[in-house]
C-alpha cells in the first residue's frame, strides 16, 4: 500500500547536517497495523509527516498504491491527504471553541450525512454523552478518541499517529490503542509511532528507528479486538 524507498531527510544545522532520516526503506501493507518506536530526535515525526505527503524528503520516494506523492501536484497530495489519510497527535489540536460534534464536522457539516457519520463514530467511541461539550470539559483520553473520531471523519484508508498516547495515563492509552486496532480490524492501516512500548502489544509489527535509520523488526503478537 505504502512503500519508502531510500527515504532521507537532511536538515542543515550550525554544526552541518542533520540527517533526521537516513536512506530509509519501508514497506506497509493495506490492512496493517505499523508500530514505528524510537526514543527522542530519532526520526519518527519527520518519518510520519513525509509519509503523509506533509514534508518533502531530501531524496527518495514515497509510493502510495503506485502514485509516487512527491511528483504529484501540491493539489493532488492535499486531496490525497483529505481523501485516504486520517491524523492524529500527541496534543489533539482540537477546536477549542467547538463542541466535540463541531469539532468533527468542521471540514464537512455541509456535507450530507457528515452528522450521522459524527454520531455513528462519536457512539463508537464512547463519546455518546459528550457531543455538546468544549474539549476543555473532556478529560484527555475522550479528547484524543475525539481526535480519533476527527480523523476517521472521511472514512480513511490510512491512521497516521504520532505519538497518540503520549499525554494519557494507562488506561486511556490502552483505550486509544484499543480503537486504532478495531479501525485495523475493520480493514484500515495504522502507522504509529511512538517513544513508549504500549502500542507493541496492539501492532501486527514493530519496528525501532534509530538516528534516522530504521533497525530490527519484532512480528507483534496483537489478538483481534473482540
Ligand atoms: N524543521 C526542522 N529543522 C531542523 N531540524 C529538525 C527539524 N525537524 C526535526 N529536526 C531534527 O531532526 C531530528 C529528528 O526529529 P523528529 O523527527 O522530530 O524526531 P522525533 O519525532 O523522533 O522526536 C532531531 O534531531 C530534530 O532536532
Ligand atoms: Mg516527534
């Protein structure tokens, strides 16, 4: 589905260049569920922004179901982004003035059925009971599956995540990742990346990204959700 190829990405610093990735290859197949970890300045959010078709690499290529995205268009990469690729981050970036069903529809109430498509995901989640409310009155964990639910809106082929769990206590960040694995289930494809180990457990494979350079990878060991 998702293929790098001699992936690097240099950025020039008072002391030279910082190669934030280095001659990278990767492979994701439809329907996977990627763990990427690393500690750090390893790498993983200039890995993800450029696999999203977000950051031009320095050299090589990123080839998503035979399109090469950075000979595409700008327009072309932005509808790609729009149509197949869902986002998700550490902070939420949620509409801070919006109510959570607000939040959801922003890019789309016009839309029809974008509203029976935010109650269907917000139910899904568990966030029945909080469609009315601002982010401000969620705890983190309901503000991230709102986030979630956001970047389900438009039925993506493709989660991308950086760092979703890394402002949550255990129990909503096994929930998230909980989520991220019934999306998986039902035929789409994450590609997290991560600091911490939780997400291992939830992913079909791991892989650590080092100073840019991705290392060994551990097949994971994740059970369909029930
Ligand atoms: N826009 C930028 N300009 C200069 N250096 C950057 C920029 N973005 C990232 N870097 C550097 O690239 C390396 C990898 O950063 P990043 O991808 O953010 O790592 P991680 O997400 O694993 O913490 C770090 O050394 C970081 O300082
Ligand atoms: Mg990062």
């Amino acid at each position: 589905m998702l293929i790098a190829q001699n992936l690097s990405k240099h950025y020039p610093s008072a002391q030279g260049w910082i190669k934030s990735l280095d001659e990278m290859d990767l492979e994701v197949k439809a329907g996977e569920f990627l763990a990427i970890r690393g500690h750090s300045g390893s790498g993983k959010t200039t890995l993800l922004l450029t696999l999203g078709a977000m950051l031009r690499p320095s050299s090589g290529r990123v080839v998503f179901e035979g399109q090469d995205m950075y000979q595409c268009s700008s327009q072309q990469r932005a509808a790609w982004r729009a149509e197949q690729i869902g986002f998700v981050f550490q902070m939420f970036h949620l509409m801070p003035y919006l109510s959570v069903l607000d939040n959801l529809c922003l890019h789309g109430r016009a839309k029809a059925g974008s509203t029976q498509r935010a109650d269907t995901l917000l139910d899904t989640l568990n966030l029945k009971h909080r469609v009315n409310h601002l982010p401000h009155q969620l705890s983190a964990g309901e503000r991230q599956r709102v986030a979630m639910a956001r970047a389900m809106m438009a039925s993506p082929k493709l989660i991308l995540a950086d760092e979703p769990t890394g402002n949550l206590d255990p129990r909503h960040a096994t929930e998230v990742c909980e989520h991220l694995r019934k999306f998986r289930d039902s035929g789409g494809t994450v590609i997290l990346v991560t600091h911490g180990e939780l997400a291992s457990s939830f992913a079909d494979r791991t892989i650590f990204l080092e100073q840019g350079r991705l290392l060994e990878t551990v097949e994971g060991h994740a059970q369909t959700a029930p």
